[in-house]
C-alpha cells in the first residue's frame, strides 16, 4: 500500500495514497472477536427480509448474491409489494414464501437471520424480538426512533448472542481502509472539524387527509408500536420519514449515513455535550413534521478538546455537491462523497483524487457479504449495534429543532438533556401493548 501522505501542513507529497483492500474484506474486524457463548460456525443460512419497499427489495436482490445466504421468507403488510418481492425471491429459492405478519416470520425456527427494511418506528423493536427468537439481525439505519432503544438493541444482542449488523453500507467502501488509517493514526494531525451533508431532491408530494386504507394493506399492523390513527396516504409508504411518529426527517437519511462514516473513519469521541439544530420550511409550505432544510451544530468532547461537527441536510436541494463528508485535519482536508475522494492541502490545494463511484456502488453489496461472514464465523465486525452512534446524534439534533431554543447540554451517558427538561419527551415513545419491545420472543 502507498502510504498517506505524512501530514506536513506546509506540503504534502503528490502520490496516490489509498490501498485497494481485499475484495470481500471490506468492513473490518474488531479484533476477530468473538460473540460470547459462541454458536457453531456455519456455511449456510436461511433469510427472512422484513419490509419489502424499494430498500427492502433492493437488499433482497443483493441478498442472492451473497455466499451461504438462502432467502427463505419475505414479509410485508402490504399485499401488492409482498407478492412483488416473492416473485424476487423465488428466482433464487423456488420455495421461499411470504407471510403478512413478521411475528409469523420470526416464530419459525428454520429461519437463522433477519433483514430489516422497514420504517424506522418498527426497525429497533422487529430487531429486538428478532434477535430475542433467535435470529441474527441485519438492521437498516435509522436503527430506532429513540435513544433508548439503541440501548435496548445493545441489551438484547447481548443477552442473546446475536448478531446485530447495522446497515451503515458507507463503511464497506473497499477503498475506505486507506484513509481510516491515517485518519485514526494522526498522519494528518488533530481533527479539527467536521460537516456532513445530506442532499436530496425527493420529498413526494401527496394529497393527504383521512382516507379508507388500500385494498391488501393491514394498516393497523403497519402502524404497530406507533400511536392508533386513521389512514392518511401522506403518512405512508415513502413519505413517513418526515413524520415524528414514524421518522426522523432529512437528518436520518443520508446525513446519517456520511455522519456514521465520519466517526467510523476518524475512531473520534462520540461523547456529546451540546447541540443546536435549526431548520424551517424554505421549498414548500409546511406539510410534515420534520423540516425540508435542517443544519445542527453537534459539539463532542474530543481527544484533543471539543470537536465541532456541523450536519445539514436538504430535501428540495437543486445544489451541485452531492452527499458526502469533509474533514478538517490540521495537515489536510478530506472530501468524500458517493462519486468521489479528494484530499487537500490546509489552504485548499488539491492533492491527489480518485473517481470510486464503481467502489461505492458495491458498498451495499459488501455490507451484506460481512454480515453474512459474521452470522457464519459468529465474529463481530464494525458495524456492529456496539458501535453505531450516528442513530442516537440524530435523535438530539431532532430534539433540539423541536425544542427551538439556543444550544442544548447533553449528560450523553444517560442520553438526556440537561438544561432542557421538557425536550426530553422528544428522546422517549410510548408503545401500543401488542407491540412493545417486551411483547414477543421472551424465552424463547
């Protein structure tokens, strides 16, 4: 490997730095280390997807690419895309069937492993029953709705010895590894700053207002753990994300994504201490909940003193730069974006750059290979739950929106906020009884 350049901030050597790193190997390893009371190693293991939207039936697609993995099952409270991701998984396995309730799913014992799709009010408490009947879980980000169920997602993997993979598919980047490392070893100096951008032109527009609920669709089963309501089409497929009661706006979306990587590259405290969020209504008028243009100010307590890490995201964004992630070293300036690395020098020269849309297109794809490595050898890698973080910054960024008041301290062990009392019915849910995160696979 040609190493990073050595972090001189006066002059940095103009040579290509990044090791391409083994294929397949992408996510790396915590050290081999193995889930405790290990199972047997196995070479083969069945599938169940749950949620078959168009992340779901994307990872489905993927999944018949992946070594030893068999999809088996598919579930989703909503005929038409049910059937539609049967017909997908039957291409692979003949066999494979369809259920319409995921406790039905998770109470069949041939099934070993779990993906999940599904919107992020279900994902933390399916992820919790799943890995407490004994299933392995693959876990689209965001990982939870709240704080604590983060930590619920930590306890039950632990208790039950699973493997709980988050679906942070950035880290599985291959080339990633030729910039984590100089990034955590201080070949560029102190971290200095950070911004992450999510940019997207996506919201939907859709009528809304109480309607009957399409025909094939058990919308009291979408709802779940969420509060009873009628049927309103603008809180569903697709557009729940900007809703409190089922998402967590723009900043869970790709800004989440490139924030996970930023701490994943950097290894950097993720102790928060404040943080202040802003946003509004600028592209249309006020139709959801979460705002459609939202920048927060995180400040973590870092190594070297506090960090600032500053995340905006954009809805209606017309912008030329993509999604993506800057850091500020003191010897260099790191832009990554789907398309593209580009490392500077302190005062913006560029360096050296190279196209990767190629490696991050496989990212998804990688992400499921060591997930699936990790249900086989029963190691533990670094997208572990253990170590995913990003989920639970958003949830205070989001707070604080909401809260709409200057910068907010954080007591970040306990995941609360300090000198805002009330902001914290923003950082816990209730739950309807049938399903809590205690309703189902106790004992089994």
């Amino acid at each position: 490997m040609a190493e990073f350049c050595s972090g001189k901030s006066s002059g940095l050597d103009r040579r290509w730095f990044m090791r391409l790193a083994t294929a397949g190997t992408a996510t790396t390893w915590v050290g081999g280390e193995l889930l405790p009371a290990a199972q047997p190693r196995v070479e083969t293991f069945s599938v169940g997807v749950i949620g078959a939207g168009n992340r779901g039936l994307a990872l489905l697609r993927m999944l018949a690419e992946v070594d030893g993995c068999r999809v088996t099952h598919v579930c989703d409270i909503d005929a038409p895309r049910r059937e539609r991701a049967l017909a997908e998984a039957r291409k692979q396995n003949p066999d494979a069937q369809a259920v319409d309730d995921p406790r039905k799913l998770l109470e069949d014992r041939q099934v070993d492993a779990v993906v999940l799709a599904l919107p992020t009010h279900w994902q933390a408490v399916a992820g919790i029953w799943a890995m407490r009947a004994g299933k392995d879980i693959y876990l689209e980000t965001p990982i939870a709705l709240v704080p604590d169920e983060v930590e619920q997602l930590r306890r039950a993997a632990r208790e039950s010895n699973r493997v709980a993979h988050v679906g942070a598919q950035l880290r599985s980047i291959p080339e990633l590894e030729g910039i984590r490392a100089p990034a955590r070893g201080g070949a560029w100096g102190r971290l200095t700053h950070v911004r992450v951008r999510g940019l997207r032109n996506r919201r939907p527009v859709i009528p809304g207002g109480r309607r009957e609920a399409p025909a094939g669709v058990d919308f009291n089963l979408w709802l779940g753990p969420a509060p009873s309501t009628f049927f309103d089409p603008r809180r569903f497929h697709f557009a729940w994300r900007w809703f409190w009661e089922y998402g967590t706006g723009d900043q869970g979306l790709d800004a989440l994504l490139w924030l996970d990587l930023a701490l994943d590259l950097t290894g950097m405290e993720t102790r928060l201490t404040s943080v202040t969020s802003r946003g509004d209504f600028f592209w249309r008028e006020q139709e959801w909940d979460a705002p459609d243009v939202q920048s927060t100010a995180f400040t973590l307590a870092g190594r070297d003193g506090p960090l600032n890490v500053v995340c905006e995201s954009y809805s209606w964004s017309r912008s030329p730069e993509p999604s993506g992630v800057t850091l500020f070293f003191q010897g260099a300036i790191v832009d990554l974006d789907i398309l593209r690395v580009v490392i500077m020098s302190p005062d913006g020269k560029v360096i050296d750059q190279r196209d990767w849309t190629e490696q991050s297109g496989r990212a998804t794809r990688e992400h499921l290979a060591a997930f699936a490595r990790s249900v086989r050898s029963r190691e533990r890698t670094s997208a572990d739950v253990g170590s995913h973080e990003a989920t639970s910054l958003i949830h205070f960024a989001n707070a604080s929106y909401r809260l709409r008041q200057e910068s907010l301290d954080v007591a970040w062990e306990e995941k609360r906020l300090v000198n805002a009392a009330d902001a914290n019915s923003f950082l816990a849910r209730e739950y309807r009884r049938e399903f809590a995160p205690d309703a189902f696979g106790r004992g089994r």
